[in-house]
C-alpha cells in the first residue's frame, strides 16, 4: 500500500482542482484562502506542523475549513491532529481522505468529518488498492460538492449550538 499512480495529483488536477472551483463559486462561502501543508518525518514536527495549521485558521478567523489529504498511512498522522487542532479552536471541519477514517493510522474524536474518496472499492478491492490509472482517485466535483454540503451542514449546527 501507498500512494500511487491512481492517486497522484497531477498539475492540471491542481489547476483545475474541484474543491477550489466549487468553494470559490459558491455564494454562501467566503472562501478565504489555501493553505498547503507539507508531511514531516518527525512525529514532534507532525504534531507542531498541525498546531501551526490550527492557528493559522483562527486567525484568518474562519467559519469552516475542508482539508485534502494527497496520501496513506503516515501522511494520516498530521492530518488526524490538524482536523483536531482546528476543531479544538471551534472550526468546523470536512475532510477528504483517500481512506475511510476508521482506516486513519491514528484517532480522535474530531475524526467524524473525513469523507473518503476512494473510487476504486468493488470489485474485490479495498481501500489503498492501485489501479495504475493516473489520476484516478482523485477529488472529483462531485466529492467537492458532498464536503460542501457537509461543511454547510456542520458550520449550521454550529451556529445554532453557539
């Protein structure tokens, strides 16, 4: 298992990303910005990188975040404690995954936002499968428009909560 061919991004798959497009297009949401984040090797630079990530959100001072993660396995780590420092910080969030949360190397309790886009199950597949297709299980608008709509739905009870 690990990241692939099927799952590579490739340049024009970021020019054209869909999450961008449909985030951007939307009417209800100021999209304020993207922020890449790199995945260290060391576990206290996963843990700082995803502190860093956490506070950067809150002071652009956002209402909700979606998060992609481009990777398996190690890369889950700082991703798992990024959706976890930004929730921490009362900011909803949605995340893309290759893999289904409960697959995620680590846990939280924040944990119940991860959408998985992984188009290859079936068939006798399970996640984290290669299907050698470049580009295939990629985010899709489709997959952008479902974490939309979840992020609508979780920054709503929010609002309602607060």
């Amino acid at each position: 298992m690990g990241l692939g061919t099927s799952m590579k991004e490739t340049t024009l798959h970021y020019y054209r990303d869909p999450l961008v497009e449909i985030l951007s297009e939307d009417q209800d949401v100021n999209l304020r910005g993207i922020v890449i984040v790199g995945s260290p090797d060391k576990n206290e630079e996963k843990y700082l990188s995803a502190e860093r990530v956490g506070a950067s959100l809150e002071c652009m001072r956002v209402d909700g975040a979606v998060f992609s993660c481009n990777g398996l396995g190690n890369n889950h780590v700082d991703y798992a404690h990024s959706i976890e420092a930004a929730e921490k910080r009362g900011i909803p969030v949605v995340a893309l995954s290759l893999c289904p949360a409960e697959d995620f190397v680590v846990q939280n309790q924040y944990m119940d936002g991860v959408l998985c886009y992984y188009k290859t199950l079936g068939e006798g597949r399970q996640a984290g499968d290669e299907t050698t297709v470049l580009a295939q299980n990629t985010v899709t608008e489709t997959d952008a428009r479902k974490a939309l709509a979840m992020l609508k739905l979780k920054m709503r009870k929010k609002e309602k909560e607060g």
